[in-house]
C-alpha cells in the first residue's frame, strides 16, 4: 500500500503494512507471517537460497541495477575469514524517499531479510548503516533488533538452528558520498567516506578488509517474498530483464506525491497522470527526472512513451536508477533547478579526485552565472565540454552524476537557457 | 491540498500539530524513550537525539554515557569504528563538537587529533560550533526547492531573525539550509532537532516558530529557578 495515499493498480508486497504501526512489533511481525521466510532458509543450504535469488532475476534497488543472486554468488565460500553483510541504508539520493518508510513502517522485513543474506553468504555480522539524519527511522528499526536479539532471532542460536548473526545498526553523520558502497565501508570503519578504487571488489576485500557484500534497503526487503514463494513467483511482475516490484517515489509537481508499489514496465505517463491524481493544477508537464537526480532528465514527450523498467527508460533515454520520479511543470525554472543540483554534487563532492572536485565547482559557477543574466553562449559550450571530461574519469560516479542532468537539460532545453543568456527572460519568474 | 487518509504518528506537518511531544512523534507506544546508556549493544551506535539544550562544557563518558561508549566498542572489529558513534555520542551530550571534544574522542579511541579532526570535518551533521537551542535545517534540493522550499527558508531566516547559518542572539535558532533529507514526497522537508517537519508551507512558519518560543518559555519556567539558582 502505498505511502501517504494508496492506489488499486500497485502491488502491495514490501509495502503491505505501510500505515499500520501493529507491524512495527515483532509480535505484530509474527502475526503478519513474519520470520516464517526465514525459518524456511534456514532449513535450506545457503547455495540454495543463492540459487532462489538468481532464479528471481531480484536487480540491486540502489540504483545500479545489478542482479542481487549473481552478488550474492561472489562472495567467498571458504570459512578462513569473516564474512560481512552491509545494508545500505544511507538513502540521499536527491528524490528518494523509501527505505525510510520501509525502515519505519517494517523494520522487522528488513532484518529478516538481512539474516536470509547472512544466512546465504556465512556472514556473521550485518552492519546496517543508517543516514544519520533519520532519527525517528534509526529509534524504530534499533528497538526492532533490541526485540529480535531478545527473542532468539538474532543471536548466537538464530531461531535455534546454531547460526550466529549479529546485527548492528549504524548511524552516519551526513555525507552523500557514503551512500556509494565503498564510501560507506570507509565511513563504517571510521574514516572519511571516500570511495576506494575498485578492483579490489567488496567480495574480496570489503569492510574492515574482509570479504563483504553490500545490499540496498529495498533490496534486501524484497528477500522475505522471494524465498517463501520461490524465485518464479516473483517473476510474475515486471518484464525478463526487470521483474518483481519497485517501490516508486514520486515527488515535485503531482497531486499525490508519495511511495506507490507498481510492478516494473509501469507507464510513466500512467504514473502521473493516474496514480499520482495528475498534475497540480492541471498545468502542462515539462520534463522528468525517472531515477534521483543523478540521470539525465527527461523532456515531456519522452516521459509520455516511457516504461518503467531498467530497459524501458534506458530507451527512453534516462536511467531507472532507484526509481525516484521527479516531476516538472512549465512553470519550472530548469536553470535554475539544474544550478540547485549542480551545487548540491559541488558540495557533497569528497574532493579525492581532481574533475569532480574542480568539475562540480566550476558547473556550479558558470550556472550561477547564467542565472544572474551574466552568461554568454560560448558557456553553454563550456559546460558540455567540462562535463565530458568528469565523465568516467574518477574513482566513483558522482562527477558523472552532475554531467547527467547538465548535459541532458543543455540538448533538451537550450531554447531555455539561450533565453535567459539573450533577453534575460525567465521562466516562472514573477 | 488533498486529505492524507490516515493519521500518521510521525506526521507533524500537514496540519500542523506541533504539540505533539517527541514521545509521539518517534511513536512512543512501540518505541519508548532510547535509553541513555543505549539499550541492547546492536542499537548503540544510533545517535537517538539531538537535544535542546546544548551544554558545551558537559562531562563526557560519564555515567550512562560511559555505558554506552563501552557497548559501541564491542560491536565493532577496530577500535576506529567506534569513530562516528563516539563522536555522535559527544555531539548529543554537548550539542556541538569543539576540537577539545575532538580530542578527548582522539585518546578514547587511541587516533591522533589530526585524524579526528579530518574525519569531523567530512560530515555535515557534526557541528563545529555551537548551535541554538533549535537547529532548524530547510530543504532546498529539487523536489523541495520545487515545491517553494526557498520561500521557506526565507521565511524561517526572517521570523526567527537571524542569518544563515548563524545563532540568533537569544541562543534559540540556528537556521541552515540542508541537502536532501529523504522526504521528497513531502515538501518542504524541515528538521528540527531530531525531528522531521514535512509538508511545512510559508504560512506555517510563522505558526512553528512561534510554538517552539512558547516551548522555551514553558521549559524556562519549569526549570528556570534552580538555573539561576
């Protein structure tokens, strides 16, 4: 059920209890067939569920989309070290607001989860690294571990099979860049969160140097589903490459904004105009953002034909990213929405590498620029050119992430920009 | 604005029911008040509050706190990745954190001050200076800004009367401009203290703020006599 407003077309399966505190409890968790998926996995070999999550073609919910089974199956077998579990649940990424409510609303599917993971891979402990703004999400899901540890869930002796899991809920303190799997290993370590040069990878040589795996909130959610119903059941959503459900935050210029459970290939445009309650106001739709601000922004036209599914909006042109939709109407000034994601990228920007630390500042400068009515057309030039060089040249993707919405709104808008740059007009402007 | 169709014990923000307490906007009935030596270890790293009132000169690690510390120490292989609980431990006791808190931090976990000081300064939610009573941090990242978040923000600097980033003079408000704070659905997202405040619109500024001074003045009564005392 979605959050705050539900919809007849979602499926509801890891939003099931949104708006029902009964399934907080981990009394309440029980009576909803809680912990049952894990009692099945802890009775089958840790291949096998393996095997279950390959079988649901189950992609990472992070944003890169990577097939969590596949993962999973990286992970070394041998015993001679150990083994740890991250959730990532650092949730920034500019429109992306689920794992919140998936942390507050059921914070006992995502520890279920969590030990189906460490059942699969022999870890002993999972760290859940938290942001650290959430406050009232990191009380919820704490109290929950404190209630699971006191009933034997976690432990020495998970649910008496003689497994030893533990877990600990981590707080950050506020940097985007943890939210990038080997920035967060640095930070749970106690450095600064700056990405590491991969290889080596997370299974080799991950937290605390050991061999890790590090899974999204909404990903490891999705966990409970999958191995009480098996691998096929999942598919019968979405499409070959992108099946199950997605948890789609939608913000910006809608009736409705809020979290709906769709089954991926949903229509964009249905997503706006039906489940959202359409557009406020019934203004005009301009442009879209399907996946958090670090994917190229999409014009009207193109939202209009787009599904969404990992395949359908790379056609579209974009990225599904963590599926956060940020809708735009016409009176969106994009210059100067585009300047306010630039300088959010400058200044979450770790510094570690030279085309982001300059690149993001620099965008930033000759956007601000620009929207003071000092800019020139040669400027518009510039930015490309900039951005091309912060592309796939640093040790994570944030740099690429400020070239994708620069780049994107300078093919897609540039009547906007040259308007500003010529005649000084603004949109939205009073 | 449509209705939200069900009551949220966590919503504080579409009709403005600031009166609610901290118990029931963390959802009291489930999970109480975080004990202040941290409870069962796997939960003692959280950094549960974000206090009012903000002494800089408390006494570190002691009593319950000194609990805490010792449980955050066994969760974790090193002694390094103790860092970020400890010093969110120190920043709830003290509300800031000043190099000579760094430092302290620094001997605990056996890392040199220059260490400390280069892992504080990377994260944005640890304050290096002092802060007012409430620290008010608006949203101005797209889906906000989308929705009017600079107006808000405006109209925070300006009921509360101070510059961004500043104290204002009575000690009370600290107002920053923040990146996303995951409530896009939302908009405009405020937090203040430990507290979300979302769907805050221009003309309820005025309301809140005003609610949180009476707050104060409550708070003062109360406590008033033994502090001057």
């Amino acid at each position: 059920m979605g959050y705050p407003y539900s919809h007849e077309k979602e499926v509801p399966i890891l939003s099931k209890y949104f708006g029902d505190p009964e399934a907080r409890t981990l009394d309440g968790w029980e009576a909803r067939e809680g912990y049952q998926a894990l009692k099945k996995a802890l009775d089958m070999d840790p291949e096998e569920v393996v095997e279950a999550v390959k079988a649901s073609g189950l992609r990472g919910r992070g944003g890169a989309g990577f097939p969590t089974g596949l993962k999973w199956s990286f992970m070394p077998k041998a015993k001679d070290k150990p083994h740890y579990l991250l959730c990532n649940a650092d949730e920034s990424e500019p429109g992306t607001f689920k794992d919140r409510e998936l942390m507050r609303w059921v914070p006992h599917q995502l520890i279920e989860g969590c030990l189906i993971g460490a059942h699969a891979m022999g870890a002993e402990h999972v760290y859940i690294y938290c942001r650290g703004e959430f406050f009232e999400a990191t009380q919820v899901l704490a109290k929950a571990v404190e209630d699971a540890y006191e009933a034997g869930v976690i432990g020495d002796d998970v649910m008496g099979s003689g497994r030893k899991i533990d877990v600990t809920v981590f707080a950050g303190a506020g940097a985007y860049i943890c939210g990038e799997e080997t920035g967060l290993m640095n930070s749970l370590e106690g450095r600064r969160g700056e990405p590491r040069v991969k290889p080596p990878f997370p299974a080799a040589v991950g937290a605390f140097g050991m061999p890790t795996t590090i899974n999204n909130v909404e990903t490891l959610a999705a966990i409970p589903h999958i191995v009480a119903n098996g691998g096929e059941w999942y598919r019968q959503w979405g499409s070959e490459k992108s099946p199950g459900t997605k948890l789609f935050c939608v913000s910006g210029h809608v009736r409705r904004p809020g979290n709906y459970e769709l089954p991926l290939g949903f229509p964009l445009k249905d997503l706006i105009y039906d489940v959202c309650g359409g557009m406020i106001e019934d203004r005009a739709l301009k442009a879209v953002i399907p996946g958090g601000s670090s994917v190229p922004i999409l014009s009207a036209e193109e939202a209009e034909g787009c599904a969404l599914c990992y395949e359908g909006v790379i056609e579209a042109g974009s990225m599904l990213g963590c599926a956060s939709v940020i809708v735009m109407d016409e009176t969106t000034d994009i210059v100067h929405q585009v300047m306010r994601m630039a300088s959010f990228y400058a200044h979450e920007s770790c510094g570690q590498c030279t085309p982001c630390r300059e690149g993001t500042a620099w965008v930033t400068t000759i956007l601000k620029r620009i929207e003071d009515g000092r800019g020139t057309e040669e400027d518009l030039d510039t930015l490309v050119e900039v951005t091309e060089q912060m592309t796939g040249t640093t040790i994570c993707v944030l740099s690429d992430s400020v070239a994708a919405p620069v780049q994107s709104s300078i093919a897609k808008f540039r009547d906007e920009y040259l308007a500003l740059i010529r005649r000084g007009e603004r949109v939205g402007a009073a | 604005m449509t209705e939200i169709p069900f009551k949220n014990p966590g919503w504080a923000g579409n009709v403005g029911e600031y009166d609610l307490t901290e118990e029931q906007v963390r959802g009291i009935d489930f999970v109480g008040v975080r004990p202040l030596e941290g409870g069962h270890p796997a939960g003692s790293s959280t950094y549960p509050y974000m206090m009012e009132d903000k002494d800089p000169e408390a006494p570190l690690f002691e009593g319950p706190y000194e609990e805490r510390l010792e449980k955050i120490l066994t969760r974790y292989p090193t002694k390094r990745a103790a860092l970020l609980p400890v010093l969110n431990l120190a920043q709830e006791v003290r509300g800031h954190v000043s190099p000579q808190t760094m430092d302290r931090v620094g001997e605990i976990l056996e890392l040199s001050s220059a260490y400390v000081r280069g892992v504080a300064t990377f994260y944005t939610m640890y304050n290096k200076r002092p802060v007012g009573r409430h620290l008010v941090q608006v949203c101005t990242n797209i889906s906000c800004n989308l929705c009017g978040a600079e107006d808000v923000l405006k109209a925070f600097l300006a009921h509360t009367n101070t510059e961004m980033g500043a104290t204002s003079l009575d000690g009370a408000f600290t107002v920053m401009e923040a990146e996303c704070l995951a409530g896009c659905g939302f908009p405009t997202c405020v937090q203040i203290n430990s507290r979300y405040y979302e769907n805050l619109t221009v003309e309820e500024v005025p309301r809140l703020v005003a609610h949180l001074r009476a707050q104060d003045a409550g708070a003062a009564r109360s406590t008033g006599p033994e502090d001057e005392g």
